[in-house]
C-alpha cells in the first residue's frame, strides 16, 4: 500500500504572502524532473500571492542572468567551473542577502545546497528537499563519490529548519535521511496541464500512424540509470503489435541507438527526442502504458509516472524505494522486477491484454493523481513553511 492517501484535503495557508527563495542547481527551460517540480511548486505559490524568486546556475551563457518566466522572477547566477554535471556558482551568498522568509534548497546537485547552508544563521529558515542520493557507477570514483556525499550531505541536512523526502520508501533507505525524520512531500503534476482527453489521444495516435498498436511510452533523460536498455530488451519478448517510443534525450541516446539496431527493432522502437511542453500532454494520452524502468537510487520518484497516471495512462514501475510507492500494485499499474526485461515484458502484457483492465487503471490512474497535484503539493509545502515561521514567533 502507498503511503501517500487516496485523498488529501486541502489546507489553508496561514497568514501573509511569505517571500521565498527557491534554489535549484538548473531551472526552465533546462529539463529534468527537480527542475519541472521547483517550476511548478514557484508558479503555483506565486498564484497564491507568495513572493518568489527562483535562483539557479548560469549554465547556458546564451540565457539572462535574470527574467520573469510566468511570472517569477529567476535569478541565474554564474558559474566557476562544472564539475561531475555539478554547477560550481560565483558568489551565491549575494544572492542569497534578500529578506526572505523562507529559502529552500534542492539537492542533489549538492553545490547550490551546500554553499547555501553555509550562509544562515539568524536570517530566514532554511528548508532542504533532499531528492535522491549519488549513485556513481564506477568502480574508481564510487566510493570516493559516497564519502564525499555523505560528508556534503550531513552538512547540508544538519543546517537545515526541517528537511523534506519525497516518498517514505526513500527517507527510510536511505543512509544520508534514515537517521533523521524528514517531512515527507511528494513531487507534483501540473492536472492543469495533464488530464484525460479521448478526442486528443484518437486524433495523436492517427497523426503517429499508430492507430491499431499498443503503445508503450518512456519519457525522461537518457541516461544509463533510467534503465531503457532494459525496457528495449523488454520489446524482444512481446510481438509485432507492440511499439516503444523513447522521448527525450541525453548522454546515453547513442548506446540506446545501437541496441536497436542490434536488437533489430528498428521498426517497432522509436526515438523522438526531446519533446515540447506543448506536446507532452497529447503524448502520454496516445499512449497504453507508460514505464518507469529505472534500476538505481538516483530514481527517487519518477515524475512522468505521476504525469501519465493525470492523463489517464496506467503505468509500470521498477520495484525499487520511491518509485514504487507512487502506485498500488494492480490498482493504477504495475510493479516490475528492476533489470529484468522479460519480467518488464509480462507486465507490459498483463496491462495491455486485457481492454477493461487497462481501462479500469486508466481511472485508477487519474483519481491517484489527485493526490499529486501542483495545488494540493503546493499547499502541503506552504504549510511546511508556514509551520516553521509560526513555531518560530511562538
């Protein structure tokens, strides 16, 4: 059974607009799926009359140092080096000197949190997201990696007004937050944006060409630990009326690229890139199943999962901490044994088989959603903050 309830009833944020400072090591129009939820939690506070500024790393020098993006302001600020995918920032404590109420970190990357931690004392609270643990997999840097990590992460966790997991799953497997008790929040997604639509996923699945096959749906960074290797592997145990598409892009595409070709599937798996906003919505509606087939720790929630389920798509998850707490089993999808294509397979075909079935989860799918949602998340997250400032002035 998954933590999070069926139902949440939505609270009232107390007081006076708060003014917030969200840290977040990448923003918009940067992808990934921290970077879609600081963008939702920033835009959703700010229609409630919060004061917000996202602050984030120069990483593409082509982008302002500051903007208004749906109207919050984002401050970039630039970098010294980059270093393991890590943005090292210039001089963030400047940033950082604003009367804030409330600045709230997300890690990992660590650097951003870090620096951040190192600049409170007496001024506003400190709130940490803390998302995933590190995973490096090498064999030469992985346990200097963990070290590092755990030594970075204490730092950042220790400094903090209250810390935040996003599954309980997670916060009790994992070494850098089982020790301490974490408010647990989960990721949101946009129900504004993602929501069911029959005439759009008849009118998608004609423009794909696609009418008459089952679609199988992954949407994320290509990147090893996502694990669609796997799910490629998985397309060689179920027959011709089954295609995959492979949405985004990433280090890992070329590999992903030849496995098809070797695998001779080149008809049947289809990689489309990297997929506007404006279309995401339509894709994961044309879809049968949405999969989540990633294999480590850097995976601590799977936010096209939640955004598939909101457009009425069931969806199948590795069995791993996090991930799987965001569906019951048989419900709104399915578990599948992590780096097991066959076993990815007979879910794909449980799912699928079997009209009335998939159907069912489909509903299943969009009432658990519910849950997820940008307002009810940004209100459990409001409450956090306004809980700190109220305990504070007691």
């Amino acid at each position: 059974m998954a933590a999070f309830p069926s139902e949440y009833r939505l609270p009232q944020s107390r007081g006076e607009g708060m003014k917030i400072a969200q840290i977040s090591p990448f923003y918009a129009p940067h992808h990934g799926g921290v970077e879609s939820f600081v963008r939702d939690m920033a835009e959703e506070m700010t229609r409630r009359g919060h004061d917000v500024t996202v602050i984030t790393s120069l990483h593409d020098r082509s982008l302002p140092e500051e903007e208004s993006i749906r109207n919050v302001r984002v401050l970039r600020v630039p970098l010294r080096m980059t270093v393991l995918r890590t943005p090292i920032p210039k001089h963030l404590q400047s940033y950082l000197d604003a009367d804030y109420d409330i600045i709230h970190t997300h890690t990992p990357p660590p650097s951003f949190a870090y620096i951040a931690s190192r600049h409170y004392g007496s001024g506003p609270k400190h709130v940490v997201t803390y998302h995933c643990d590190s995973d490096i997999p090498s064999r030469l840097l992985s346990p200097v990696i963990r070290v590092l990590d755990r030594r970075t992460s204490a730092r950042i966790l220790r400094s903090a007004d209250r810390v935040i997991v996003t599954t309980e799953t997670y916060a009790s497997t994992s070494l850098n937050t089982w020790d301490i008790r974490p408010e647990i929040v989960p990721v949101s997604a946009n129900t504004r944006r993602f929501f069911p639509d029959p005439e759009d996923r008849i009118r998608t699945r004609r423009r794909l060409s696609l009418d008459g096959k089952r679609i199988v749906l992954f949407v994320g960074r290509l990147v090893r630990h996502k694990g669609v290797h796997y799910l490629i592997d998985a397309m060689r145990f179920l027959d011709d009326g089954y295609v995959l598409i492979i949405a985004g892009a990433g280090d890992y595409a070329q590999p992903l690229r030849r496995a098809i070709r070797v695998r001779g599937l080149e008809k049947r798996v289809s990689m489309i890139g990297d997929v506007p906003d404006t279309v995401l919505p339509s894709l994961y509606r044309a879809a049968d199943v949405l999969v989540v087939p990633s294999t480590s720790r850097l995976e601590a929630f799977g936010i096209s999962a939640v955004e598939a389920m909101a457009s009425g798509t069931p969806v199948i998850v590795s069995d791993i901490p996090g991930v799987r707490e965001i569906i019951d089993d048989g419900v709104q999808g399915l578990r599948a044994e992590p780096m097991n294509p066959e076993d990815i397979a007979a879910r794909i075909r449980t799912v699928l088989e079997d009209r009335k079935r998939r159907d069912a989860m489909g509903k299943e799918a969009v009432s658990r959603a519910k849950v997820f949602s940008s307002g009810i998340v940004a209100e459990r997250m409001l409450r956090v903050y306004s809980d700190i400032l109220s305990s504070d002035n007691a």
